[in-house]
C-alpha cells in the first residue's frame, strides 16, 4: 500500500510540473502531529476525465464543471506506519488573498485504490490562495491542521 501511495504522489507531482499546476517554491505536504497530509489540486475537468468509469466520484454533486472549478483531493496517512488513513473527517477552507472564502467537507472517495478525501472548489486561474486542511480523528479532541499556499496558474 505505501508502495501505491507513493505512485500515486509521485505521478500527481510530475503532472503538476507536466501540466504547470505547481509552483517549484510549493509544497503539497506537511506532517503535523503525526498525520501526514498530501494535497493534490486538479482542474476538474481532466479529473472528470481521468475517472470516466465514476465521474460522479470527484465531481461531487456537480453538473458541468466550470473554468474555474477544481478537483481539491487530501490523503492521509500515519507519518510513523505510512498507513493510510480512512477514519478522519476533513474540512477544508479555500481563501482568496483579499477576498472571501470557501469552506466544504471533503467527501471520502478512492484514488489509486487508496482511501482519500476531495471536493471541488471555484479557483480563478492566476489568484493566490491559501489552502487550510483540518482533520478530526476518532478519539482526537482537538482537529489537527496545516495550511498551503496555492497560485492556481
């Protein structure tokens, strides 16, 4: 499983160079109290399109997917084990420098035959974001979180 986690990091990382999704100066990562959190930003409609078998998977209630729509997916997993983590609850706020922001609960989906979490959100090619992930976990009383800097290209 760590095996197929990593696949999949590293081929989401090469398409965002690929594809020029990614500044070289971010990073999609952070460890924080011993839950690794990956995240993983898409134009919705490549995602659509890579998951033609269940398209409703990561358009999540959606009908059309719009310009500025993004498929927004996190994977966590146990910074000591590297086991994934199925049992969270994440919440995830998008804020514009400057302007208002958007906050939705991630849905749990598979990527990669690997437990995750995703939703779309509306990000205007060219804004300055920044991403803050919160994870609640059984028997945790207080949400661990880390926050992203994002410029959507």
């Amino acid at each position: 499983m760590k095996t197929q986690f990593g696949f999949l990091l590293l081929a989401t990382t090469l398409w965002f160079f690929a594809a020029g999704q990614a500044r070289a100066d971010t990073s999609l990562s952070r460890t924080v109290a011993g839950t690794t959190i990956h995240l993983g930003i898409v134009p919705l409609k490549q995602a659509v399109q890579r998951a033609a078998s269940s398209p409703e998977q990561v358009t999540h209630g959606l009908r059309k997917p719009g310009k500025s729509d993004q498929h927004l997916v996190v994977a966590l997993s146990d910074a000591r084990s590297g086991q994934r983590i199925s049992d969270a609850d994440v919440t995830v706020t998008v804020s514009e420098l400057g302007f208002a922001s958007q906050e939705k609960r991630l849905q749990p989906m598979t990527t990669g035959g690997a437990p995750s979490y995703g939703n779309t959100f509306s990000m205007k090619p060219g804004a300055q974001y920044v991403i803050k992930v919160s994870v609640w976990r059984p028997g945790v009383h207080t949400a661990t979180e880390a926050k992203f800097d994002f410029t959507r290209p």
